[in-house]
C-alpha cells in the first residue's frame, strides 16, 4: 500500500475533534485509536482476509 497521504485529523472540523475529545475523556482511548476503531468499524468488510490481524497493540 503506498503510504503517501495527509494525516486524516488534518481534514476534521472543530465539531468532529470536539467529538473525537470528548469520547476520549468518556473512555479514556487515545484520540488515534478511536479514528482506527471508526475506520475498522466502517470499512472492515472492505479488508482482505487475515488484514484484521496486522493490528498494532496499544
């Protein structure tokens, strides 16, 4: 996969990052983490098998 792309926060309104703020304060989860939980949750079905497993550990 080429890795040539902005950081996705970057095309966030303030609304989305106060949301994105106040779901890590509910649960404590870095900011980073809720984004890749909503993009595995959103297009999961969209991986190849075995693709869920390369998940790095936080």
């Amino acid at each position: 996969m080429k890795k040539d792309y902005s950081w996705p926060a970057s095309q966030l309104t303030d609304k989305e990052m106060e949301l994105l703020y106040e779901e890590r304060k509910r649960n404590g989860k870095p900011i980073t983490v809720l984004i890749r939980e909503a993009v595995l949750k959103t297009y999961s079905s969209s991986l190849l098998p075995g693709e869920e497993q390369n998940k790095r550990s936080h």
